[in-house]
C-alpha cells in the first residue's frame, strides 16, 4: 500500500490483466463471439484495477457490474478471470479475514446466480471455476498474515535496538557520574590535604623565624609530597580508564585497577591526621565477603566526610569513624566536633551530594547534618547480602587511632 510508483505500476497491472483476458478470449474462439459489447465489457472491467490499492473494496464493486453484464450476455465466462483474480487478491491481502470471506462470499453468489439464470450448464460451469476464486482469497489471507509477521519482527527488532541504545546511553551517563564523582573525591581530598599543610609550613615558618622547627616543617613537606604521589597515581589510573589504554596484566588483573576498600582506611587516616586532625577508626567487618562496590563507597564517604572536617572545622578537629554491620547493612558513622560547613554565600558544593549518590548506588542512604550537641555527623546505611547461615561471624579487630595530647592510643576490638 506504500510501495513507490504505485499509480503507475497498478495502471501496467490493470493493462496486463486486459491483454491476458483478451488472449484467453482469442485462444478460445472469443473473436468471433463476443461481439464489440462483449469486447468492451471484457476489457473494460480491466480499467478500475489502475485503483486497486487506493480503494480495493470499490475497485472491486465497480468490476461487478461489468463482470455481470458480461456473463450475462452469455459470453465466454473464463475470460474475465485474470482482473477477477486480481481485484479479489487485493481486497484479500489489505482486508481483514472476516470482510474477505464477505466479500468473496458476495461476488461468487451474484455471478453464479446471474449465469444459472441464463444456462444450468454454464452455471455450473462457473461454479466449479469459482473454487480458483477461493484460493486466490486464501493466498491473499495468507501473504497478510506473513506481512503482518514480518512486520511485528522487525518492529521487535527496532524496539531492542532503540532498547539497547537507550541502555548504552544510560550506562554512559552512569559512567560519567561515576567518573566525576572518583574525581570529586581523589581532587578534593588531595587538594584539601596539601592545603592545610602547606598552611602548617607557612605558618611554621613566618610565626618565629628565630626558631625555626626544621624537622616540623620537613614533615610538612613530605606529606605533601606523599598526598601529591598518592593523588597522581589515584590520577593516572582513572584517566587510563577514560582513554581505555589500561591493560590487563599477566596476572589477569582488572585493568582498572582495585577499588578502594575497607582495608585502606588506615591511609586515609594517616593524611587526615597529618593534616592536623585526631582520628578515631573504629572499623568492624562484616561475615563474609564484602561486594567491592560496597566497600568503595564506604571508602569514599569516609573520604569526603574526613576531607569535609578537616576542611571546615581546621586543625586539631576530633573526628571519630565507626564502620560496622547493622542488620543486613553496613553502618558507616563519621562525626566531628568541629563546626560543619559555613554558610558564606558562595555556591554549594558537590560532596554530600556525592556521598548520597554514592549510598544510592548500592541501595543504601545517607544521612547528614549538625548534631545537637554540636558538631557535624555524617552516617550511612549500605546494605549487603547476608552470609551463609553456617559461617560464624567474624570480626576483625578494630584499630582506633588516637593522637591527642591528653590521650594515649587505644585500640578495641
């Protein structure tokens, strides 16, 4: 029905059916016979097919009139089939079942009763040629079906490819939020860190020159030479991942490198206290093993939380970290007795929104907000797949780091 040049391709299909009824009427002795009325009505019926596929069901209603006239003059009733054919064919394969069978119904009833009212032996004559009249309506029925079919499979096919780039699409975006998160928290640590070290140098070194403490500000360097190293190696391998040159080692390790876990908190509580802070990790691993995924978002938080603190509340800061399972989840609690962010007016910025991205991704939550006995509280709640019911749990031990004047180190368990 969409076909190109359709118009003139049904004007040849409407020119070759009357040229093959005028041979059948030749080869059969018609030339004689017919007469020019016959002739006309022969060939004339042929004319509306040029309309077939604009309007079949009035393509054929126009044929049969013609076709009843011609039979009726008793003329060679096996003639006219070929546009018959043709004019059925097309109400079968753009109609429904129930108007075909209708249609074929109807117009094998009229030209049998207007031939049986001229010669019983023609009527049957015509009868038994209508049976070709029944199959052309079935194989009508038929390409439909298989058209329909077709159809529906490529319609399947364009849905699971517009579904396929939706997916891709939406993994891309996924893996850019990713990525700008890692880069939010790798940058923003590390920068944070050298910050507020270089201020201890600066400090050091203009506050009694007289005095200088060579051996403090050595120390101060050196950890900004180390935050410096640990952010270009963290750097490089989250831009080996973007250009997609990292390559898998002989180990058959990942090309993009191990996520950050648990197991390297003691580091990040290293820098913080570096930075001036006194830290408390306090750190309970769950049954089982922990899904890396889950584990690195508990590293981040940790991070931009540690990061947060030392950032807003300054040196000497007391942060405590708890890490621990809590019903089916792993409850991660930082808290600080520092003052929480300072409303100065400038635009906000993209770390708490990290970390309840972060949670949200391995289906947890997280809170954030000042405590009511002052302070700053970050707290999250990831959750994990419970371990087999016959492993006993098993509980690390916890390393609590302590570096105030008045305390000694503690560790608990």
């Amino acid at each position: 029905m969409r076909a190109p040049h359709r118009e003139r391709n049904d004007a040849l299909t409407a020119a070759g059916a009357g040229a093959l009824s005028a041979g059948l009427a030749l080869s059969a002795g018609g030339a004689h016979t017919l007469g020019a009325a016959g002739w006309a009505l022969l060939l004339g019926s042929a004319v509306p097919l040029a309309w077939r596929r604009h309007s079949p069901v009035l393509v054929l209603l126009a044929m049969v009139p013609l076709l009843a006239l011609y039979h009726g003059g008793d003329n060679l009733h096996s003639a006219p089939m070929p546009q018959t054919w043709i004019a059925l064919y097309t109400v079968a394969v753009t109609g429904r079942p129930l108007r075909t069978l209708l249609v074929g119904i109807g117009v094998t009833s009229v030209m049998v009763t207007v031939v049986l009212a001229l010669s019983a032996h023609d009527g049957l004559e015509l009868l038994r040629i209508s049976g070709w009249i029944v199959a052309v309506l079935f194989c009508g029925v038929d390409v439909r079906i298989y058209r329909q079919y077709v159809a529906s499979v490529l319609e399947r096919a364009e849905r699971a490819e517009r579904t396929r780039e939706e997916e891709a699409g939406r993994r891309v975006a996924e893996e850019r939020l990713r990525i700008a998160r890692d880069l939010h928290d790798l940058l923003a640590h590390s920068i944070t860190l050298i910050g507020v070290q270089t201020s201890v140098a600066s400090h050091i070194l203009t506050v009694d020159p007289d005095r200088l403490d060579r051996q403090a500000v050595a120390a101060s360097l050196d950890d900004i030479a180390e935050t410096c190293r640990e952010a270009r190696a963290e750097l490089r391998t989250t831009l080996q991942v973007l250009r997609g040159t990292g390559q898998e080692g002989g180990d058959g390790a990942d090309p993009e490198g191990p996520l950050p876990d648990l197991a390297a908190l003691p580091g990040l509580v290293r820098a913080a206290e570096a930075a001036g802070a006194r830290v408390g990790l306090q750190v309970r691993t769950p049954a089982g093993r922990l899904a890396p995924a889950t584990g690195a978002a508990a590293y981040r938080i940790i991070q931009e939380s540690l990061t947060n603190a030392v950032r807003h509340a300054g040196a000497g800061v007391r942060v405590r970290v708890v890490v621990e399972p809590a019903a089916g989840a792993l409850r991660v609690t930082v808290t600080d007795d520092g003052t929480g962010p300072v409303d100065d007016g400038s635009a906000p910025g993209f770390g708490i929104l990290g970390m309840r991205e972060r949670a949200r991704s391995t289906g947890g939550t997280l809170t954030a907000g000042p405590r009511p006995g002052g302070g700053f509280e970050v707290a999250a709640l990831l959750p994990f797949p419970p371990p087999p019911e016959e492993n006993q749990a098993r509980h690390l031990p916890a390393h609590t780091h302590e570096h105030a004047p008045e305390r000694e180190a503690e560790t608990t368990s």
